[in-house]
C-alpha cells in the first residue's frame, strides 16, 4: 500500500503507455509480401504477390488507390476516413459509375467504431415517370450493413473496422481495385 | 411460369436498377409463351404424365453474370427465330406487299419507330442497358398472329374421251360428276386448269382435252381455347406458269400477288369458295399447244391472333 501510494498518477500513466509501445514494437505489421489477417482465433501470416497493381504503392502491398480506409488521430478522437489514397488532399474518395453517370464521392471521416465502411448506391423510381427517378449514392459507416431486401439497394462493402483486446483499432481493407462500377444491374 | 405470371412480375416496364435476374427471366418467359403456341409437341412419346415442357431459354442464374452483352446476343437470335413465325399485323398497305410480312427484328423496331439496339454490332453500355431489355418487351408485344392450320376440299377432274366439243365444254365436262373430297389440313390452295387441243392425245381435230384441280370451302382450324380471335389467311398467289397472262381468280376475286382474307371467330372465310367454279376467262389452246391458267399459292400463312391468350401482353390486350 505504502509503495503504491508513493507513485504519482503520472508516473503510472507513463508506465502504461511503456507498456502499449511496447506491445505495439512486438505486434506483426504486414509487410512487402506479406499479409496479415487476425481473427479471434488467431492470426494469419500470408506471403503474397507484392503486385504493382493500380491502388497500390510500389514496394508495398498495402492498398493505397481510390476508396482507401485509413485511421486519422484528430485531436482527442480516432477518425476513420474513406479518401483516394493517391492524393492526400483530394475532396472525392473515388468515383462510382452507374451506367451512364460518374458519380463523385466526396471524402467520407467518421468516429471510429467497430463496423463497416460501405458504399450504397440506392435508386428511388420517380412515382410520374417512367424512368425519371433519382440516385443517391455516397458512403456509410455503420456497426452492420443495412439487412432489408429493397432490390433498388446496392451495397459494395469497403472496409472494416474493429478494435482488439487492447483497444487498438484495425482496419481490414476490402476493396482494393479502384474506382467502383455497379454491376449486375439494369442501367441506363 | 404461372399462370399469374405478367409482365409486371418481371418488373416490367420499371427496370431500372433491378437485378438482372428478374427481368431477363422474364424476357425469357414470355418468349417461350410465344413460341409454345406454334412449336410443335405432338411428335413428343406420350409417357402418360401431364409434363410442361422445359423453357429452353431459361437462363442460369450463375452463367449470365458478368456476360451481359454475350446473353443479349444469344436472346436476340432467339427472338429473331421466334418472331419469324409471326406475321407483322401492322403491315396492311397490301398493294405494296409482295411477300407474306413475317417479323423481323428490324420490322419490329420500324413498328415501334425505334432505332435497333444490335447488342451485336454496338459495344452495349452499360453491360445490362435498359433501353435493350424494353425494346425488347415491346418487340415481343407485338408478336400476335401466328401459324394455325386451314383445311379446304379439292376437287380434281379430268375429259379425255375424245368427243368433239369446246375448250369450256372440256372444262365443265372434266368436272362433271365429281363431288370434292373430304376436307384436307393444309392442302395446296390452288384453282388451275389445263386445256389440251385434242390431236395433241391422238383425237379428232375440234376435240379438246381438259385437267382441272381446284381447291375450295376453305375454312380456318380454330384451335381450342381461342375465343372471338381475329383470324387472317395470307396467300401469295401466282398463276402456274408465272406468266401474268395465264393468272385466273376463277371468281374468287384474289389478284397476283399478296391476298389476305379474314375469317370470323368460327374460322369460316368471308370470301366464299364454292366449288366447282369455272375460270373468268377460258383459254383456247391453238394447235399444237396446252393452256395452263389459274392460280396457285406460293406461300400460305393463315394465323390467328393469340394475345387473349398470352400472359405476357398489355394490360388492355394490344
């Protein structure tokens, strides 16, 4: 009791923060060629292609191309933030084709949370015309996707986020290829 | 398919931004729907058991992904063989009309005054346009009339005896006697009459020989389940030699060329063919020379109007 009553709040502060560097200094870090996925299970290490592929940089298999995922301090909070990986300080993230329109997304940040970064493009009939209704297309960041079966819905999955044991959030980059085109669907 | 199935069980018309799925199979149903009404099952062995037979247009749902283009292709050349066995109903500017108006793809889209989306000859965008799915739901609208089967009686008569008499006595003698014969499924449509000078078969000059075929009481097969249907009877006629000259209606009041007659819903012609009837005009071989004239058919198209029985057409029947 003496001895912990003798230790200043800072000083335990800076003994816990010690100890997450150093945490952080043995924790795998995906590399050139190698992939990391965690699981609850367990980790997995994966040699891969270290590809020259668009949205990725050279030397790094890290996907850094439009619609890329990326953890941002801002002041006291963690963001999570959805931009084009090429170009810092672009305003779009990317763009979504639909058919014959070329949608630009604008730059999404977000509280970060355990959840999932997506992408919804969801067309509304015009209740006059024929073929006259409207898109509205943009990104989301919610705990789950959205579950209804509205068929005029179409969701495209991005990234997810999740926290582990210790509080540190990790971000499971999905889509890696680009600007995004709808697909499998009627367009105009 | 159901027997609810429709168009707006598909989708249609508001397609946008549906999943492909849906409408595509949709397009598909109502394609076999047209071709069930003439394909013929008959032929199929009778295993006792009510089964319907499978849409061979039916898509897979895995395999059409990604290939919109290609399956706009495929679907096109179905339709193009589908829609040939219908007869464009629009058409009805007759004096012009040389050959039965069978539907092409490219006289549908004139129908429509549309402007033809080949999927084939244009790099489609995007993969599943819109504009190609209701073009072709309003093609397919329009495929109405199609094959259905007509049956007449003939009659066939011949004068060989020899006897002195006229080319006209020769043709009323050919007939005399003989009563036609029991209603045929699509037998020839055709009137002709030849006329032989008589030294021609070895007789006496002033003799006259005559062979005479002639189809009539024609009358359309309605088939069951087809109530109060227009029906039409498309006949493009010639005279047997192909020379003009020799062209006969033999009363009928058919020209050369394309003749569309309609029937009521019984199937029962307006255009009364009794028989047997004699040649406008006789012919009078000089010597040394037979005379052919008449008509016969070069192509026969009688159809009915199905679109009461499909369940892929408007709301209001067109």
């Amino acid at each position: 009791m003496d001895m912990l009553t003798t230790i200043h709040p800072l000083e335990v502060k800076r003994k816990i923060n010690e100890l997450i560097r150093e945490i952080n200094r043995l924790a795998p870090v995906a590399g050139n060629g190698i992939a990391i996925a965690r699981y609850s299970s367990g980790t997995i290490f994966s040699v891969t292609d270290a590809g020259d592929g668009y949205g990725t940089a050279s030397g790094s298999d890290q996907y850094d191309g439009p619609f890329t995922v990326e953890l941002l301090q801002e002041e006291e909070k963690q963001l999570v933030r959805c931009r084009d990986g090429q170009d810092e300080n672009a305003p779009y993230a990317g763009y979504i084709r639909v058919g014959s329109l070329l949608k630009a997304v604008e730059v999404r940040s977000w509280e970060a949370k355990n959840g999932i970064v997506y992408a919804e493009v969801l067309y509304e009939e015009s209740e006059s015309e024929e073929g006259s209704g409207s898109y509205s297309i943009d990104l989301y960041f919610e705990e789950s996707l959205p579950e209804d079966s509205d068929p005029k819905r179409w969701i495209l999955r991005i990234a997810e986020v999740s926290a582990d044991e210790n509080g540190l959030w990790n971000i499971s980059q999905i889509w890696e290829n680009g600007d995004i085109e709808v697909t499998g669907r009627w367009l105009r | 398919m159901t027997e609810h199935d429709s168009w707006e069980t598909y989708s249609f018309p508001k397609l946008e931004f549906q999943p492909i799925h849906l409408p595509y199979a949709g397009l598909c149903e109502a394609l076999w729907e047209r071709r069930n009404v003439y394909e013929q099952t008959a032929d199929l062995p009778d295993t006792g058991e009510a089964t319907e037979p499978e849409n061979p247009y039916r898509p897979d749902l895995f395999s059409i992904c990604g290939k919109g283009r290609d399956t706009a292709v495929s679907f096109d050349h179905a339709l193009r063989e589908v829609a040939g066995h219908y007869v464009n109903h629009l058409a009805a500017d007759f004096e012009t009309l040389t050959e039965i108006p069978l539907w092409t793809l490219e006289s549908l889209c004139d129908a429509l005054e549309e402007s033809f989306l080949d999927p084939s000859k244009e790099e489609m965008l995007p993969e599943w346009p819109v504009e190609w799915a209701l073009q072709r739901f309003r093609m397919i609208r329009l495929l109405r009339f199609t094959r259905i089967d007509y049956q007449c009686s003939c009659l066939i008569g011949s004068e060989h005896s020899g006897e002195p008499m006229s080319p006209e006595a020769a043709i009323e003698a050919a007939m005399s006697g003989i009563a036609p014969g029991d209603p045929v499924r699509n037998a020839r449509i055709a009137r002709t009459t030849t006329t032989i000078w008589g030294p021609d078969h070895g007789w006496k000059e002033g003799s006259y020989c005559a062979d005479v075929y002639q189809s009539g009481n024609l009358s359309a097969i309605v088939p069951e389940g087809l109530r109060e249907a227009e029906i039409r009877l498309y006949l493009s006629l010639d005279s047997p030699d192909g020379d003009p000259d020799s062209f006969d209606s033999y009363g009928t009041g058919l020209i050369r060329g394309l003749n569309v007659l309609t029937a009521d819903s019984s199937g029962n012609f307006s255009n009364d063919w009794p028989l047997p009837a004699m040649p406008d005009r006789t012919r009078v071989p000089v010597r040394g020379t037979t005379e052919t004239f008449g008509f016969h058919a070069v192509r026969t198209f009688c159809c009915a109007d199905f679109s009461s029985t499909f369940h892929f057409t408007n709301k209001d029947g067109e």
